[in-house]
C-alpha cells in the first residue's frame, strides 16, 4: 500500500533465548521470552515491512502473510539462519538472549549422577551480531544491551565494537523491565544522540523503537 512507510522493507530479527545442549536432555537456557522481538516484528509488520523472525526456544507464536519466522535451538544454528538471510534484509534487530558459552562437548547419552561434584567444560559462542556487524553494508543495524553497572558507557562500547546503528539500552533498575515482563524502560544511544523513554508496555516500546528505524532510514 502506498500509505505503508515500510512496504518495501525487509527486517531480520533475532528473538528469545538459545538453548544449547548438554545430553540428549538437558541444555543451558535463559529466561528471555522473546516477547520484546515478537513485538518489534508486529510493529514493523503493521507498518508494512517484510520480517523474518529468527526465533529461539519460545511459546510466541504468531502468523501474518508477511511475516516467516525461523526457529532455531542453538547460537550457532541462530547464526547460520541470519547469516543465510542478511544480504537480503533491509533492517536486522538483535532481541535475543544468546547464550554467551555452550558446553565443549555434547554427550550422546545421559550424563549419569554420580560423585558430589560435576564439570562441565563451556566454550565461547560467537556473537552473532558482532558478525552481522562486520558483514554490514547498507543494512541498519540495532543492537540491545541489559547492563547491571556502568550501563551507558557498556551500551556504547558495544555500539561501536559491534558497528551498529544505534542500541536500545534496557534499564534494570526499574520495576516491571526486562525478561518475562510486558514492560520495558529503555534508552536508545548511538552516536552523540541519547533519548530516554518512560516505562511502557512492551508493544509501545516497540513503536518508540520503530519510529527510531524510521527516522533513520527515510
Ligand atoms: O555483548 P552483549 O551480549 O551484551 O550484547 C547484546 C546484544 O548482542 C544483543 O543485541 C544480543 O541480541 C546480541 N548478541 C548476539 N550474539 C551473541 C551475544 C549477543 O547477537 N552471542
């Protein structure tokens, strides 16, 4: 439609946690819900764009012309998916709680219990935005931080090392932001530019985050 400012966009987004696997049933995991992603896709959805959903281990779900989404367990198999897409996207969101290590070695039968104490060996997982980043041409690039102490300066050390666009800083010392909840207070800082918003429901932080994109790629 012509009065769709997005129609002729395509947006990659990243959503939910990973899991990765330790035995044939266990995985270490996280608490993201991938809600905030979700909202993000719907909100740019409605303004007309194009989205592929890159979704980890979630209960969202949700089913649009527009929209495909791609399910993935494991960091690694989330950056295989992204990297398979990037050259063909407008606009890449990284919502999701990548699991920073995974196990070294993933045993094929269950681990069983046994002494009082048990290892396990972790090694690093790449960073799938700090990839997308290095691959960047003329995709707008954005980035979340959850930071617990030295919030800003964090959050713009990673929007420079991972060459983003700009990055949504979530505020942890509020009330009802974060994982799991339907709220979020957020900064949005790139370079030289810093704009704060109160907390809102998620799906409002979405609209903030999308009028952002906009501004930037008019
Ligand atoms: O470095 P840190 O994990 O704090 O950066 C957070 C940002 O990087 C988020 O946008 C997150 O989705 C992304 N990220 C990623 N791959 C990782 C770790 C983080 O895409 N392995």
């Amino acid at each position: 439609q012509e009065q769709s400012p997005l129609h002729n966009k395509t947006f990659l987004i990243t959503a939910g946690p990973t899991y990765e696997p330790i035995d044939p049933v266990r995985f270490i995991g996280n608490h993201s819900s991938g809600k905030m992603g979700m909202q993000i896709a719907k909100a740019a959805l409605h303004l007309g764009a194009k989205v592929k959903l890159v979704l980890g281990p979630s209960a969202e779900f949700y089913e649009h012309t527009n929209l495909e989404i791609l399910k993935v367990q494991t960091a690694q198999q989330m950056l295989d998916a992204c990297l398979s897409i990037f050259n063909q996207v407008d606009v890449a969101i990284a919502t999701a709680a990548v699991s920073d290590y995974r196990p070294a070695q993933v045993v094929d039968q269950k681990i069983k219990k046994k002494d009082e104490t048990l290892t396990l060996e972790l090694i690093k997982n790449p960073d799938i935005l700090k990839t997308l980043g290095a691959k960047k041409t003329n995709q707008l690039l954005v980035g979340f931080a959850l930071e617990t102490q030295n919030e800003e300066e964090n959050a713009i050390q990673k929007l420079s090392n991972k060459n983003l666009d700009f990055i949504v800083l979530n505020s942890m010392n509020n009330d009802g932001a974060g994982f799991q909840h339907n709220t979020n207070k957020i900064t949005i800082l790139a370079d030289n530019y810093k704009k704060e918003f109160d907390l809102k429901t998620k799906s409002e932080v979405a609209s903030d985050i999308l009028t952002e994109i906009l501004q930037r790629i008019a």
